[in-house]
C-alpha cells in the first residue's frame, strides 16, 4: 500500500470529523447562542432538528448524485454546502440565517454519510479495507469528543468556523486526488481507471490483474441491479428486512441522538437534581 492511498484515505476521513463535530454541536453552543439571539427553548430545538432533516435530504440523493457526478464531485458539492452552512452559523444574526446554515450542512453531512465510505472502501487495498472503513466512524466519535471539549472554551461562532475547516481543508484536497476506480469502469473510461489505480498503488505497481476484476465486478454489479425498490418486499426479503429496519429504529428511540445534541444541558441539569435530592 502506498502512501498515495493513504493520504487519500485519511483526506477523507478529515469530513468525517466535521460530521461529529455537527452532531454535538448543539451541546457545546446551546447556552451561549440562545443567549445571544435571544432564541427560545423551541426556535433552539428547531435548529438543531434542521440538520437531521437536512441530512434525510442529503442521504436521498447520495446515491443518484455519487452515480453521476463521481465520488469526487460529489465530496466537492458536500464540501460546498458544509462550508456555507457552518459559515452561515457562524456569522448569523438572526434565526433564518441560523436555520439555513443548519439546513445546508446538514444536507452535505446526509451526502457525506454515503460518498465517504464508499470512496474509501473503493480505493482501499482489499487487506485494510475494513479498518479503513471503520476509520469514518471513528474519526466521526473523534469530531465529537473534539466539539464537547472545545465548547468548554470557545464561543458558538468559534465553534462553527471550526467545523468549516476540515472542509475546507478537503476541498483543497480533491483537486490531488484520484477519482474512484471502480466508477471510472462503471462509466466506461479504461484509461483513466488505469491512471486512477497507478496514483493509488504506485507508478510501478502491476494494476493489470486488479483492474480486470474491477471491470468483471462492475458488470457483475450492473447485470444484477436490474431490480426495483419494489422487489425489497418480497416475502424471501420478509425476515431480513423486518431484522434490519428494526435495529435501526430501536436504535434511534433508544434516544441516543437527543442524548448526544443536548448532553450539556442533560448534565446540568442532572446535577441541580442531585443536589435537591442532597438538600431534601
């Protein structure tokens, strides 16, 4: 493995920071920013809900969009709208502006969710593809544990600059880096799927073998998506799909997510009941 690969790698999981710094972001704010837009318990509550709708839209259109545009045209359009919205945040002077930033990050974190871990896991040599993968998440725990830290100190509109950097910092990135290989044969383009797996595994690394199972896998993969949506429910897929819903579902009312948005609050909160129990 190169050190190409690797830097790609790592270059993309630099977004994935940002998503967990987006997702305690409200923890580490809420005080501060209620006080100076004077928002309400409820307009604070919408905003930071605006970035899992936005997220929702963002996560529809990944796939279509990460078809059409390229793995890297896609990281660019997330990247775009991640930095105007945590800059929209960060130098809001009213709740519209507040709630358009929240919408469009949360929009290009939904598109980040998909194209990151597919680039990686495309780029990546079969031996550490799994560690790689597994990388985004824990870059995103990572991007938490940095916000809840960091709101200790800095203000919200810190804060949100903070999380436009990694952005940026990718944005500058991509115009270095390779395009997916595995698209590059989706769409036909032999040469430049050549070229792609030569940046990644070295100028001198023997690419002929991989690159012809990208091509046999990519039609594998083309003759066998013929399917609709609509064969997701058939009565074999029953089980499998009832099993797999579920644990999502049951992992979001396990409320994990408000745990997580609003922590600061909850333990503050927690502790003032400790000491009425104490007092009493």
């Amino acid at each position: 493995m190169t050190k190409t690969t690797i830097l790609n790698v790592e270059l993309q999981l630099v977004l994935s920071l940002t998503f967990g710094v987006a997702t305690g972001y409200t923890s580490g704010a809420e005080i501060e920013l209620m006080k100076d837009l004077d928002l309400s318990i409820a307009q604070f509550s919408a905003f930071g809900s605006l970035a899992t709708l936005g997220a929702a839209v963002g996560a529809l259109f990944s796939g279509k969009m990460a078809m059409v545009l390229g793995r890297r045209g896609t990281m660019w359009v997330s990247d775009i709208l991640s930095i105007t919205g945590w800059l929209s945040i960060a130098f809001a002077k009213d709740v519209m502006l507040l709630n358009f930033g929240r919408i469009s990050s949360g929009i290009g974190f939904g598109l980040t969710s998909y194209v990151v871990p597919v680039y990686i896991a495309e780029i990546a040599p079969k031996h550490v593809r799994g560690t790689f993968t597994f990388s985004n998440q824990l870059l995103q725990n990572a991007g938490l544990a940095m916000v809840y830290f960091c709101g200790n100190f800095m203000t919200w509109r810190m804060l949100a600059v903070s999380g436009a950097l990694p952005c940026i910092i990718q944005v500058i990135g991509l115009f270095f880096v390779p395009e997916s290989p595995r698209w590059l044969a989706k769409v036909g383009t032999d040469k430049e799927l050549e070229n792609s797996l030569l940046r990644l595994r070295g100028r001198d690394a023997d690419i002929s073998r991989e690159a012809s199972e990208i091509k046999v896998m990519t039609k594998m993969v083309e003759n066998d998506s013929r399917s609709s949506f609509c064969d997701l429910f058939q009565r074999k897929y029953r089980y499998t799909l009832v099993v797999g819903v579920g644990l999502m579902l049951i992992q979001q009312f396990s409320g994990s997510a408000a745990v997580i948005s609003y922590a600061s609050t909850i333990f503050r909160k927690s502790g003032k009941i400790k000491l009425l129990i104490l007092f009493i």
